[in-house]
C-alpha cells in the first residue's frame, strides 16, 4: 500500500503482525513508523519498544532475533520490534524468517524499515506475510492530494492552484511542504484558507526551482524575471559561482534531452531523474528550441570552465554568461 492510505488501513483493519516500509522518502518512512507505533499503544515503551540496527542482526544474531519475536510484552498488548536497514540473503531469510512471516507470534509487531534502491539482499516485497508499506517519491498530482489532508489536520483549507504551486515551490518535498504548512497554520490562524498569493508571498522556493525559472526566462526572452530571479538568489547566498554552475548543468540537461525520445518517464528512469522535472525541461525546450540549447551549454561551459582555472573571474564570468543568454 501507499504511505497515504496506511492510517485508513490501521483505523479500518488494525495491526498487522509485520510490515516492510520501504522507500527513499524519509519524511514518510517515519511517519509509517509513528503511525504504527501509535497503533500499538504501548504504555511501557522502555519495555515493548524494540530496535536494531540490520548490520548487527547476521547469521547466529538473526536466529537469535527471531526466537526473540515470540517474547511476551510487559504491562501492554503489543512488543513493537524495529530493524532498520535491513537486507537479508535468501538463505537467512529460508533459515530464519520465512517460518515467522507465515505463522508469527500474534502479540508482536515486527516493523522492517529500509531506504530502498540498489540490489541489496532479496526483494521483500514479494515474500509472504509481510504488509508493504510504499514510501518512495510521490509524483506532484498525489503529493497535491496528500498537501489537502495535511492542511486538513491544521485546520485549514487549500486552494487548488496554490497546492500545485507548493509542491513546485518545495520541489516535491514531503518534509519541506509540511513545515510550510506549520508556519502557514501560525500565519493564518484556524480555519484560515492557503490561496495562490499566500504561497506566492510566504513559502521559500526551491533553488532547484529558481534555477528552472531562470532558464524558462530565458526561453521567453524575459530579460525583467530574468535579472529578479538572479538577484534573488545572489542576496539570499548563492555567489557568482554556484549561480554559473547551476545553469551550466541546467542548459546540459536541455541539451540531453534534445537529443533523447521517448515518454517522460522512460527519459527520467535514462537521466537518474524524476518525470515532472523531464515535463517541465521539455516544456521549456520547446520554447526554446535543441539548438539554441546545445549552444549555450557549451559556452557556458566554456565559461565554468575558464572561471575555474583563472581565466575569468566569478563576476566576469557571469556577466559574459548573461550576455551570451541575451545578447547572442
């Protein structure tokens, strides 16, 4: 199941005996946790709340363990026990759980709790008994819907276009959003409504997104938003440098695209990217157009290059840039 429809699950269908939360989003991985801990109301958590870390859990260790989930709970219903980071072989899973997972120890809650990615150890996922718990990157039209229920719980309300713009201004991040509505909750007060202009005027954009401005800005020929979006990130600690650096890679990643076909998410899956940002970037190399694209990348480069050895300063450097940009 997803993250978002695991409260709903442990309200309508109570505790499961073991879970796999598994995912690169660390927001919603601990949220997983806290649910489910929650869900067992322990009294004693000194006593019933167990964890470890996978690397210490091997061969005679994980026998050890496993013969440990059967350990009754003291003065609770329910031993919560936590292994984090964990990635057993084939063999340690046949030897050690594979009998648990099938008949495992009712007043226990084993909770398996993994970053994800690579090919560690086997896929947990697809062996019985285990309630998978999806936390990897939502894309923007989920995180929007998930944005509506955490401003719910703060007592506000949220207008469509401005929960599409917070997920762009935070750049997708789960953790960033909720903080953003935190203070937006302090702002606002109960039953306070986040419109457009809200967010416009009190939720910090991304760097990763003013980079993405900058260069749309340029696909336009707006010289004006531009200079603002480029000042902005000069006063708020960018330098010259890391300004340069920014849109050198940002013009390569348009100039790789030009030359790519296929559906956003099979360029993102080539790239090591996610898929909105592929839209986005293909939206403005469309405006834009491959050769214009392919052409400041390279001079950029050429820039980056010849500030780093000396050639130019980081000033120089930035203002031959944008000169380049709007000048030709």
């Amino acid at each position: 199941m997803k993250f978002v429809e695991l409260a709903k699950t442990l309200k309508e269908e109570g505790l499961r005996p073991v879970y796999l939360v598994e995912g690169e989003e660390a927001y919603f991985r601990d949220h997983a946790v806290r649910a489910i801990r929650e869900a067992c109301a322990l009294m004693q958590p000194a006593l019933n709340d167990v964890r470890y870390e996978g690397e210490t859990v091997k061969g005679e260790k994980l026998s050890a363990l496993a013969a440990e989930l059967f350990t009754m709970p003291f003065f609770d219903n329910k031993r919560l026990v936590r292994i984090y980071e964990f990635y057993p072989t084939e063999r340690e899973w046949e030897q050690s759980l594979k009998a648990y997972a099938a008949s495992p120890c009712p007043t226990t809650v084993l909770v398996i709790v993994n970053t994800g990615g690579g090919k560690r150890g086997i896929d947990l996922k697809r062996k019985g008994g285990i309630v998978y718990v999806d936390c990897s990157k939502e894309s923007p039209e989920m995180l929007e819907r998930w944005l509506y229920g955490v401003a719910k719980r703060a007592s506000l309300s949220v207008d469509g276009e401005a929960a599409s713009l917070m997920v762009q201004f935070c750049n997708c991040d789960a953790a960033r959003m909720s903080l953003e509505v935190k203070k937006l909750r302090e702002l606002l007060g109960e039953g306070g409504r986040i419109a457009r202009g809200t967010v416009e005027e009190y939720v910090a954009k991304d760097v990763d997104y003013k980079i993405y401005e900058l260069t749309n800005a340029v696909a336009r020929g707006d010289r004006q938003t531009f200079f603002e979006v480029l000042f902005d990130l000069l006063e708020k600690g960018y330098d010259e440098n890391a300004a340069l650096s920014a849109l050198t890679s940002h013009f390569r990643t348009l100039a790789e695209l030009a030359g790519m076909r296929g559906t956003d998410a099979e360029i993102a899956s080539a790239l090591g990217m996610k898929p909105y940002p592929v839209k986005k970037n293909r939206e403005v190399l469309s405006k834009l157009g491959a050769g214009r694209a392919r052409e400041l990348y390279l001079r950029l480069y050429t820039l980056s290059a010849g500030m780093r050895s000396g050639l130019y300063s980081k000033s120089g450097a930035l203002s031959a840039a944008v000169a380049k940009i709007f000048f030709g």
